[in-house]
C-alpha cells in the first residue's frame, strides 16, 4: 500500500548521503507484509561503539521497545534490525520470542552478543510477527551490507511514508572531523515523547555512552518532540544514536559538563540532523498539503509555551482550516483558551503569515485580510501567537488535516 501514495507536495530529496566509518547496512525484501518492496534493515557497527536512545512514553509498547530499553544501559552496540509492516506490538510472549531469535541471529552474524542488537518495527499493531522471516533473510543481507546502504536502509523504514528521509552534518571534535547521518521514518501517529516514528543516526566520534545519551535526549526536546500530525503517540517510537569510535578524536571524559567546550560544534551538528529528520517527517504526514509552524512567546514558562503550541498543532479544527486556506484566527484563540495553560484574552494577540489579526482581546482595526489569504495559499503557514504574560516561548510545527488522512487510515490494515 505505501508505495502507491502519491508523494507529498511537502516532501525534500535526499542530501548527498556519506559513509560513516565503522558502519555497514543495507536492505531486504522479506516479505513480512509488502510485496514487491524492501522491509528489512540490518546494520552492523565496529567493536566498542556506544549507543543511547529515547523512547515511545506509552504504556503499551512494542516488544523492540522493551528489548532496546533493556539493551541500553550497557551503552554497547555492534547490530541495528528493523522491520517495517509490522510493528510487534500487543503480541505477548510471542513478540518477546520474536525479539529474542532476531537478536540471536544478528547476533551470530555480527559476532556479538544478543544484547548489544538493538531491535525496531513498524507497522500493523496486534498481529504475531514470524521471526522465521526476518532470520532467514538476514544471512544473505549481512553478506550484502555496505558503507554506501544509507538510502536503502532509509527506504526500507518506510510505511505510509511517500519518500525516504535522511540528513547529514559534519563537525569538528577535539580538532577531528566527524561525521553525523541518520535517517527516519514518520508519517502519521506522531506525536511527543517520540512520535510512529522511527529515527536512526550514527557518528563516527568517539563518545562514551553517557554523553551521547545527554546530547541525545537534549536534543529531541525541540525536535521530535515539538512535531504532531494527529496527536497520537505510537507505541513504536524511538530515536537511537550509534557511536563507532572510528575517526579517532581524542578521548572525552564521560562527563557532559567537562567537554562543553569540546562538544560545542558537535552538539550543533547534532541538533541540525535531528531538526531535519523531524522536519521530513512533519512534511510528510498523511494527506498533508501544509506544513505549520507555530510560535508561542509570552508564555509563563517555556514548558506552558510549548503546550499551548501543541494544542494549536494538535487542534483537528486548526488544522482543517489551514486545509481549507481559511484564515480563521478564532480557532486558534479557541486552542489557547482550551489547553489548561496560563492565557489572558486581553494580553494575547495573534499573527498569521506576519501579519497581526488579533491583539488585547479584539481584532486589530482596519486588518486586512488580504496577505493573509495569499499566505494560506502557499505550502507553508506560520502562526504566531504571543499570550503577553511572561517570558516562556517555545515552537512547534504541524500539518494539515485533508480527506487524505482519513484514506490513508481507513483503509490502513487492508
């Protein structure tokens, strides 16, 4: 079914993906639910890289959820599986089996032990998934892999997605050039803490575990987790971040404090790949036409800000409207009102494309509606809404709500 979405008039090319030492990957058709198509991604990284990760908040997660949250505090990694069609979720004892005999035989391939395999899936909630599948078509994929399997590896994530997504920086550490790439898969469940989504970057810096997990989760604060296409949380999600050791920078201490100075750049680059990989994923959310980005200041606090954005980009009455190139500004003081956060009708003002509609409880006098309509015509609509009441602030972005969504999801097991 993905594959016959029409692309999304949203979507971005691939960048001109690189090698990253110390990491092998490539994809399979295993058949696990598409025909005709990629669903399996194995990746092998080099002895003595470190990993951290950040997970779904569910409280139904998938079987690959538990087995990497279990994984993770070794802070060791030498194999990645991921399968898309079938998330492994609400499977019981046969999904732990699962999880289980696909790390066993990565495992055996990659010359380590289970735990230090780390486990994804996507796909179909409910249904056993047959680990026979996927161990039987990794022999042949692992002899396959490659330090140029990034774009395959991209498309063998994918579900409803309509293109692949990747993104890449370089930096300087301790004087080493290093390289940050990863790629994602999103299209529609996503909402924080993660998003269905999936995200996998890699580096060949030199990091010990801790400092990764520390960037890492610092990171997703104002990327993933500042992104909804409809509100719900997957119970699939997660971003993971490899470490291979590979370009030789110099040792840091495993305190995130000591190398501040050392991580400057680093955490930049960091930050820009996992704003890009979050930003692919909001443009390509199901049936979407418009991307949204939505700015709160005047908030008591950044944490209020950041919510009372969310309720505006979660907001099915905002979102058709920005469908319908509607500049109806009263849904989104409706969405403030609604949010339970700290909001005065009398100090909070509203913008549109730049241009103020709204302020100190009323319309702005002689407003003309004019750009505003012009600017809803395009593909991307910027809200701005300052509540007037402190100094919080914080940004969010979404998408449209078009009949596309509803195709997509009312015939998503079919």
């Amino acid at each position: 079914m993905a594959h016959a979405l029409p692309v999304s008039p949203l979507a971005r090319p691939l960048p001109e993906l690189k090698e990253v030492r110390g990491v092998r990957l490539g994809a399979a058709e295993a058949g696990i639910r598409y025909k005709g198509r990629t669903d399996l991604v194995l990746a092998e990284f080099a002895p003595g890289t470190t990993v951290a990760g950040v997970f779904t908040r569910s409280k139904c997660p998938g079987a690959p959820v538990d087995w990497c949250r279990d994984s993770l505090p070794t802070g060791e990694a030498r194999a990645l599986v991921v399968n898309a069609g079938n998330a492994n979720v609400f499977t019981g004892r046969a999904g732990r089996e699962t999880c289980k005999a696909t790390a066993e035989a990565a495992a055996r391939l990659a010359g380590c032990a289970p735990q230090a395999v780390y486990l994804a899936s996507t796909g179909v909630i409910g249904e056993i998934l047959p680990h026979e599948r996927m161990t039987t078509a990794l022999p042949a994929l692992h002899d396959a892999l490659s330090e140029n399997g990034w774009e395959a590896a991209a498309r063998g994530i994918m579900t409803t997605d309509t293109f692949p997504k990747a993104a890449v920086r370089t930096a300087k550490l301790n004087g080493t050039d290093v390289i940050i790439q990863g790629i994602a898969k999103g299209s529609g469940m996503v909402a924080p803490d993660m998003a269905t989504m999936l995200a996998f970057v890699a580096t060949d810096a030199a990091l010990p575990a801790s400092v990764l997990q520390a960037l890492l989760s610092e990171g997703v604060k104002t990327t993933f987790n500042c992104i909804t296409v409809d509100s719900d949380t997957s119970t699939s999600d997660m971003v993971l971040l490899f470490a291979t050791g590979a370009a030789g920078n110099d040792e840091l201490s495993a305190s995130t404090q000591a190398n501040a100075a050392a991580l400057t750049d680093f955490r930049e680059a960091l930050q820009a790949v996992l704003h890009d990989l979050s930003q692919l994923v909001i443009r390509d959310g199901e049936g979407a036409t418009k991307l949204m980005t939505i700015t709160v200041t005047g908030a008591v606090s950044d944490d209020s800000a950041w919510r009372v954005a969310m309720a505006i980009g979660n907001s099915p009455l905002v979102k058709t409207a920005v469908a319908g190139e509607d500049a109806n500004w009263g849904r989104v003081v409706m969405a403030v009102g609604k949010c339970g956060e700290p909001a005065d009708r009398d100090t909070l003002s509203v913008s549109i494309g730049g241009v103020c509609i709204a302020r100190e409880g009323t319309v702005v006098p002689g407003y003309d509606e004019t750009p505003v309509v012009a600017h809803m015509k395009g593909h991307e609509i910027d809200i701005d809404v300052d509540l007037g009441l402190g100094d919080g602030k914080a940004r969010a972005w979404s998408c449209d709500l078009t009949h596309g969504y509803i195709d997509i999801n009312g015939s998503y097991r079919s």
